[in-house]
C-alpha cells in the first residue's frame, strides 16, 4: 500500500504531492518527502500519531494501520491522504 498526504498549492490552488507513505521490510511506515526540505512541515502537521477509528494514536511503528488511519484522518478539501497504491 501507498499511500499520497496532498494538498492544494497556496497560491494556484493545484494539488500538489508533499509526501508517500510506503511499508518498509521492517514493516513500519516510512515517510518519503516530496521535498526534502519540507520533511519538518510534515512532521509538523503529523504530530506524535494519527488517530486510528477507535481514536487511538497510531504511529509510523504501526505499520499499515498508520497508513489506513492516514487515509481516514486526513479527508479534507486543502490536505488529504489517498491510497495510490
């Protein structure tokens, strides 16, 4: 599974990719920016974990559950999470 975190660019309103989600052989997420340099923005927006359904803090650890809780917790119209893979 992959998944994208997207928004829409601040000043044209196109979508933009700011990072892909993958599962590394260890099974945890990694993170991979699409700039390198916005790599503590992420990690801003992302905070210590994402809310997973029950509303339990999942981290990068967690593997995919981190990635299915992306997709549910980020469903916004200016930042959101998609599977693309």
């Amino acid at each position: 599974m992959i998944v994208a975190l997207r928004r829409r660019h601040p000043d044209t309103g196109e979508p933009e990719t700011l990072a892909t989600f993958t599962i590394g052989s260890d099974g945890r997420a990694r993170l991979e920016p699409a700039d390198a340099g916005n790599r503590a923005g992420i990690d801003t927006i992302l905070g210590d974990g994402v809310p997973d359904e029950r509303g339990s803090l999942v981290t990068p650890d967690d593997g995919e559950a981190y990635l299915r809780a992306l997709l549910a917790a980020y469903r916004g119209s200016r930042l959101w999470a998609e599977q693309v893979s």
